[in-house]
C-alpha cells in the first residue's frame, strides 16, 4: 500500500513538473511574438524579399556606386530607426521611432568594429556610395533580449538608411602639425 502512495505523488508530482514546463517564460513569449511580426511585416511590404543567411532584409531604394564597403571603412550614414508595431486599426507597420541621426550631422563608425549592433555591419556591406536601403534586421542580430531604452526585448529593428561618406581604410590622410611656439621655447 505504501508503494502505490509514493507511486502516485511521485505520478503527481510529474504531472505538475510537466505542466508547469508547458507554461513560456515572458521572454519565450516575446521572441514567439517577434517572428511572427516580422513575416506579418515581410507579407504587407515585401513579398518576396529574401532574407540575408543571418535573417537580415537589405531592400535598397536607391543603389549606390562605387566599390564594396569593407571592414576597417569609416563609413558615415543617415538614418532613422523604427519598431514594428501591429494594431487593430492599421494593421502591421512602422511604429515608434527609437533613434535617428537627424538631418544635419551623420552617424560615423568604423565597419567590422563593435560600436554598433551587428545587423549593422553586415547591412552596411550590402550597400554602396549614395545608396539608400532599408535593412529590417531580426533581434538575434541587434540586442536580442536585452531591452535597450524603448526597445523591449525581442524586437525586430527597421532602419531607412543612406550612405552619405565612405573613408576606405587604404586611404591616406595627411596630417599637418602645427607646434605652438610656447612649446618650442
């Protein structure tokens, strides 16, 4: 008689086990959520687009010229950053604007450094000179589920980016050095 009660607590105590693992954590939840915005966005804007093998849309709007941008260019771009946002009455789109260069001053960084998210530095190759993109990069390839501000977790980025100044790391830039005279006394 004995046995058949630790039988059926440890059956019980399964059962909870096994139930309380069916039940997704919040960030489970999100990242659920964010795939399924993303092909909801693709479907509404770009049918057909195909993804980069990282996940990562590149859908220029303008090509650029010039040579391919490369790991160790200074590159220098304007942009603007949205969330993907669906709602009842408008549907799947662009929704709160997180970040943007502003229309005077770009945006500079070096390519293949970590100054910016990954997504980033692989778009950026994509693109050339006076080009002008779109990139929709996957959370897996920006900050994943580590909110960032306004940016919750999981969270599919779109940017409109143009590439406005390419600095090729072959270049060379000539430096002239004035020495004030108070040094040389």
């Amino acid at each position: 008689m004995k046995l058949g009660k630790y039988f059926y607590l440890v059956l019980v105590a399964c059962f909870v086990l096994a139930l309380a693992s069916c039940n997704k954590t919040t960030l489970q939840i999100q990242r659920d959520s964010e795939a399924v915005l993303l092909n909801k966005y693709i479907n509404k804007f770009h049918k057909g687009a195909i993804p980069t093998s990282s996940g990562l849309y590149v859908i220029d709007s303008i090509k650029g010229k010039g040579d391919s941008i490369i790991a160790g260019n200074y590159v220098k771009v304007f942009y603007r950053g949205y969330l993907i946002q669906d709602n009842d009455t408008m549907g799947i789109e662009n929704g709160t604007e997180f970040d943007t260069s502003g229309m005077y001053e770009p945006f500079g960084f070096t390519v293949g450094s970590s100054s910016v998210i990954a997504g980033w530095n692989e778009a950026i190759s994509h693109m050339r000179l006076g080009g002008s993109a779109k990139w929709i990069i996957p959370s897996k390839d920006a900050y994943a589920g580590s909110p960032q501000g306004v940016i919750p977790s999981y969270s599919t980025l779109v940017f409109y980016v143009t590439l406005y100044k390419v600095y090729r790391s072959t270049d060379t830039f000539k430096t002239i050095q004035k020495i004030p005279k108070y040094f040389l006394q």
